[in-house]
C-alpha cells in the first residue's frame, strides 16, 4: 500500500511539474497536413543506414521521408528529397556555442540552404525564434516551410500525457532527435512508421581511460573514415560528461521509446524497427 501510494505521489508531482512546464513554455503548435501516403520512414543517422538505403532505394522513393540532424552533409540527401527535416538539439539553436558546434551547425544551414530544391519541412523548436544565426541563411530558400514544435518535458500519469502529446504540447523527453521525430510522425497521422538507421550502438564503445575520462564512438553512416572514440560533451563549453551522465542521457532516450510506443497504440498507430541490430527494444522489429 504504501508503495502504490508512493508511485502515485511521484506521477502526482510529475503531471504538476508538467503542466506548470506547459504554461511557461509551450506555445500552440499546429502540425502542417503533409502526408503523401499512409506510412513514413525516419532516417536515423546509424551506420547501419548506408546499406538500407544501398539496398532498399526503391522502398524508400516510395515513403514520406523524414531526415536528421546531419542527413543533409551526405550524398543521398537530394537523391532521396525528403519530405522532412528535423533538427531538434538545442545546439542548433543556442546564440553561443564551441568553435567545433558553431563550424558544424554552419556547414548544416548552409547545406540545407543550397541544396533544398524541392518542398520541405523543416521543424525546428521554440526557442529557434530567439536565435539570428541561422535565419539569414535558411529563411530566404522558399522551398523551406518552417515549423515551430514543443519539446516540453511531459511526465507523470500516462492518461494526461497521451492528452498533451495528441495537443503537441509535449512530448517525452527529447534527448535523441528521434524522439520529436516520432512524435511528429505520429501526431501528423502516419498510421505505420518506420524507423531504419537507428542503431543506437554506443553501449559497447563506452569505456573509462586511466585518466578518469569517459569516452565513447559515435558513429554515422556518413562519416567516410572510422570515427576515434572521445568524450560527450555537455552544452557548457568544454565540459566532459562523467560516465553516470552518458549512461543517464542514454536511459532518458531509450525510455522514451517505451513511452512513445505506448501512445502510439493508443493513436493507432505501428511503429516498427527495421534498424539491423539496433538496441532499440521498445518497438517491433521487422525486415525490409
């Protein structure tokens, strides 16, 4: 008894702390009718995607496609002209960053700029209203159609979360773009989606130096040479994640899968994994 009447005050505060984090933050947020067919594939940067999309060209032509983070550095990006483009990390967005994130998100922008010859929509958070260095840049291409989303943090009791989810008031915390990229998916009415090039493999590569220094590989399909490990940098400039917080961002983003799936049942909806090996454990796995 005294348990259960614990876990109900932990939800209890949760779903307060929720809806305060709504008032403050969330704006109201309507997802454009884009959809070309019934189902879409979400295009994780993995290693892994290089050979789906060697290998299964064809399936991907004939689905909404939704494209990530640096997708756009890569050869495939006007091979393939997605329909979406999700660029959620605060990074992004933040007016001051390290030299090597200000070098990269610039290359980003201006890639995004110069080779978008078709429609897309590019989703980007709130916060992004606040920033100039990227506005310049990307908001005279036409072709672009921005789209301002929520990633308010939303806990507590799953009933009232499903209801700020399907308003796009909030979502379960986004700590890997394909978090928002679901959700999105979802409440923009894809009844199957399709998650490929979400490998999500950095378990095996973390390991601790003689030095104390936690380190790790992250590697993406687009990378042309095998990537050395090092550590996870926090958004404060120059600050090293100690180990317990890379293993706790990556639970926050595994967790919210389960979540995610949970509410897209809910909806109706079937997300399945089509990522080989990938340690995603929380939706169906398929083959393509």
């Amino acid at each position: 008894m005294l348990e259960k009447t614990y876990y109900f005050l932990i939800k209890l505060v949760k779903t307060a702390i929720s809806l305060l984090r709504i008032v403050l933050f969330s704006k109201k947020t309507r997802l454009p009718d884009c959809k070309t067919s019934e189902s879409c594939v979400i295009l994780g940067n993995g290693p892994s995607l290089k050979d789906t999309i060697s290998g299964h060209f064809d399936f991907l032509q004939k689905q909404d496609l939704f494209a990530v983070n640096f997708f756009v550095n890569s050869e495939f990006y006007e091979k393939l002209q997605p329909q979406y483009y999700m660029l959620t990390a605060v990074d992004f967005w933040l007016q001051k960053v390290d030299d090597e994130r200000e070098k990269n998100r610039m290359i980003l922008f201006h890639n995004i700029a110069q080779k978008t010859t078709w429609n897309l929509v590019l989703c980007i958070p709130h916060i992004a209203k606040q920033a100039h260095h990227w506005q310049d840049i990307l908001l005279p291409n036409t072709h672009l159609k921005i789209v301002y989303i929520n990633q308010t943090v939303v806990e507590g009791f799953p009933s009232i979360n499903h209801i700020l989810y399907k308003k796009n008031l909030g979502m379960p915390r986004p700590h890997n773009v394909l978090v928002p990229s679901l959700m999105f998916a979802v409440n923009s009415g894809y009844k199957k989606i399709y998650l490929v090039g979400a490998d999500h493999s950095w378990l095996p590569t973390i390991r601790v130096t003689d030095d104390n220094e936690a380190v790790l590989v992250q590697q993406h399909f687009y990378d042309k040479h095998k990537v050395q490990e090092k550590p996870m940098k926090t958004l404060i400039i120059g600050e090293k994640r100690p180990l317990h917080m890379i293993l706790h961002k990556l639970m926050l983003a595994f967790r919210g899968y389960f979540e995610i799936d949970a509410y897209s049942k809910k909806r109706g909806v079937e997300i399945v994994n089509a990522t080989p090996d990938s340690f995603i454990d929380a939706f169906k796995r398929v083959k393509l």
